[in-house]
C-alpha cells in the first residue's frame, strides 16, 4: 500500500505535462474509482474476510494493485486510466487497511495499539522510499518504465508475505511465545482463537451498530479527516511543482520526509493508544493535520514547507491507524471487518471526493489558496466530530464481550 497509495501522485505532473491534461482531471482516476468501488465492494469485502479470513482478500488485492500501477504506466488515454484505476481501487479495499487492520485485531488484545503501529511502518516505509525511488528510475528509465517496474515490485515483494500469513490464532496455531515455551494456553489466546471462529452469523447484528449514535461520530470524524489529508497528499506534488516551482529532486526529498516522519507517528500514536484513552489520541492526531495545513497552504518560507512536511508525516502515521482501534474498542472485534468495511468505503468516498474538489478549484483559481483552506475547515471539522465521541477504552485481561454488548460498547467489558 505504501508504493501504491503515496507512489501514483508522483507521476500525475508528468501526465499533465505529456496528455496535457488537468490537474482535476489526473487526480479525478483516484475520485471516481473509490466512488465507485468502495460503495459497491467495501462491504462485501468486509463481510467477507469476517466470514473467510482476511488472507485471501489480501492475495487478490495485492495482484490488483500491482496490475493497475503496470497498466497505468502504458495509458495514453482518459478511457484506460481510469479503467486502471478501478484496479488500484480495487486492491486498495481487498488487499490495503481492511484485511491487515482485521488481521491485527484478531492476533493481539493488549499490545493492539502497539501491534497496529508497527504494521503500519510498511506503508511509512514503502511511501518514504517510492517518491526517491521513482525519481531515480525516472531519470534512468523515464516515467512510464518507472512506474511500471514500482507496479512488478509491489507484486514480488507482497505476495509471498500474504501468501504465508496465518489469518488467526487457533488452538492448532498458537503465538510463538506459548508454542515455544510449552506454556499452556493462555486466557488471552483462548479468547483471540474463540473469536476467529465465530462466523458472521453468531456475531452481533449489525443493525445495533447502525443505531448507534457513535457509530456515525466516527465515521463523520474519520472521513473529515481522511479527506483533509488525501485532499493534501494526492495535490502536494502538483501544488509544489506547477505553483511553487520547485525542482524534481526537492519534491521527491520533501514527500518522502513526510513519510519518513509518519513512521515516528505510527509508533508514537500507536504507543500512545495502548496508555491513554484512544479519544484523546484521535484528537492530538486530528489537530496536527489541522496545524499542518495552514504551513503548506500559505508558504511564509521555504523552510514552513519542511515544518509542514514533518507534523504532516506524524499526523499522517497516526490518522488511518487510530480509527480501527476506536472501531474495535467501540464495537468490539468479531464484526470489525463489517464496520470497517462501511468506514473505510466512507473514507474512501471523501478521501477520493477531497482531492478532485481542491484540484478543481485550482484549475478555476490557477490558486491552490481556496482549496487548502477548504482541506483546513474539514479537517476541523473532523477534529469536533472526534471531540463528541465517548471515552471508551476496553480494560485490559478483561474477558471478550459478547452478543449485543459487544455491538453497542460502553457495557459490560467497556469501561
């Protein structure tokens, strides 16, 4: 997700330089895909993996992402860009956040917090290290060859890793420190391989969540969020090179410092996440992106845009990782996938929608001004809807909850 997600923004100038195409134009593929698709799959995708297993989605999503970056780098055309770019939608819902986010749920209680920022340093890893290396390929090889060697990488280096991970702990696969140490099973693995085996049809209805005022705080938090920063990060390359002119070595040295500064977010929000309530977690992660902005969009000096570059990389580590923790806290992990399922296709939605408004407000302006500040006011915005959502946090050694309490938290084992 990593070379996917943060590689594809790289190549938009060049194909606004070489189709002569619109910014709104090149940055509409990512809109109108997950339009599209996270509407039409989101939840099927998350049905699925709470009803098979995340590893098999993960397979698919990953050829599917691979596939479309190769496919895209031979376009010459509207037509089969955004065909492709129905693929690299497609893998983002199959093989991105959802499967892992689930996955990790499943494996670790406690240390979830800790365990879900550490997943998550393959994405910081991978974007840090696309935009230097698709500036290096691009030199050598020029753009088109460059992004579809990144599209063949994704491929080889992903499969084997899905292909080998075990989609739960049972009591045939336990953790390695019980295996090895011929511990007896623990309460905590009994209950992480009790809840891998409950299908969809014993968890809780999912009517209880949809009735839940929480429920639609946090998805109206997270889109607002998700929004402000894919409104951001799909337009940073386009703002820095069309607008402020700098070189193509420089673009590719600050996008990957926001990268580079995301892994210090992930593994400090998830840190935090497992010590304090994760509410308050989510709002120093929302109020970063909110003070980042302002930096990017007014410009006072060459160095703000390096200060951007770093509060926007901690924000940017923190803000997709945080919101499965406050799902699963919320409404407990046996019907997660379906959850995440719906926010991430609402995510999805505002994440794809962001990103075309702001470029097309440009291309009416010739000014990215009216675009940022929009990003500024929904990321607020995202900020009080975090703000309005109840301190929940799951206490730790306590039993699963079940059946309806665990659908509607804030009883039984929440406290």
């Amino acid at each position: 997700m990593g070379l996917a997600l943060y590689g594809l923004p790289f190549y938009y100038d060049f194909m606004v330089k070489d189709f002569g195409w619109k910014p709104g134009q090149v940055t509409s593929g990512n809109a109108y895909s997950k339009l599209i698709i996270g509407p039409l799959f989101g939840f099927l995708a998350g049905w699925i993996v709470d009803r098979f297993g995340p590893r098999r989605l993960m397979i698919a999503g990953i050829v599917m992402a691979g596939a479309a970056l190769i496919g895209l780098s031979a376009v010459t055309g509207l037509g089969l860009f955004y065909f492709f770019y129905l693929f690299n939608a497609l893998g983002y819902v199959c093989g991105g956040p959802l499967p892992n986010q689930v996955l990790l749920s499943r494996w670790f209680d406690r240390g979830r917090g800790k365990a879900m920022g550490f997943a998550y340093l393959g994405i910081g890893i991978g974007g840090a290290a696309v935009p230097l290396l698709s500036h290096w390929l691009t030199d050598a090889l020029g753009w088109h060859a460059a992004l579809r060697t990144i599209g063949i990488a994704i491929i080889a280096i992903s499969l084997p890793m899905a292909f080998f991970v075990k989609d739960c702990p049972t009591s045939f696969s336990l953790p390695r420190r019980a295996k090895d140490s011929h511990d007896e099973e623990t309460p905590q693995d009994r209950r992480q391989a009790e809840a891998c085996r409950i299908s969809a049809s014993e968890a809780a209805p999912l009517s209880e969540v949809l009735k839940s005022s929480r429920f639609y705080l946090l998805a109206v938090a997270s889109m607002c969020s998700i929004g402000a920063v894919g409104g951001t990060n799909q337009n940073l390359k386009l703002y820095l090179s069309l607008e402020q002119n700098y070189a193509q070595g420089e673009i590719a040295l600050i996008l990957a410092l926001v990268l580079a500064c995301s892994l210090a977010g992930r593994l400090l929000m998830g840190w935090l996440a497992d010590r304090y309530p994760r509410k308050y977690v989510m709002l120093m992660i929302y109020g970063i992106v909110a003070t980042a902005i302002p930096l990017l969009a007014f410009a006072w000096s060459h160095q703000s845009v390096y200060v951007f570059a770093v509060l926007f990389g901690i924000g940017l580590g923190g803000d997709y990782m945080i919101i499965p923790l406050i799902a699963a806290d919320l409404f407990g992990v046996r019907m997660l996938g379906r959850v995440m399922g719906i926010i991430l296709a609402a995510d999805g939605m505002a994440e794809a929608i962001c990103p075309m408004i702001v470029a097309r407000m440009r291309d009416a302006t010739n000014s990215y001004a009216a675009g940022f500040t929009l990003l500024i006011t929904v990321a607020a915005l995202g900020a009080l809807a975090a703000a309005l959502l109840p301190k929940v946090r799951k206490r730790e050694g306590a039993p699963a909850a079940t059946g309806k309490s665990e659908a509607v938290a804030g009883t039984g084992n929440h406290a």
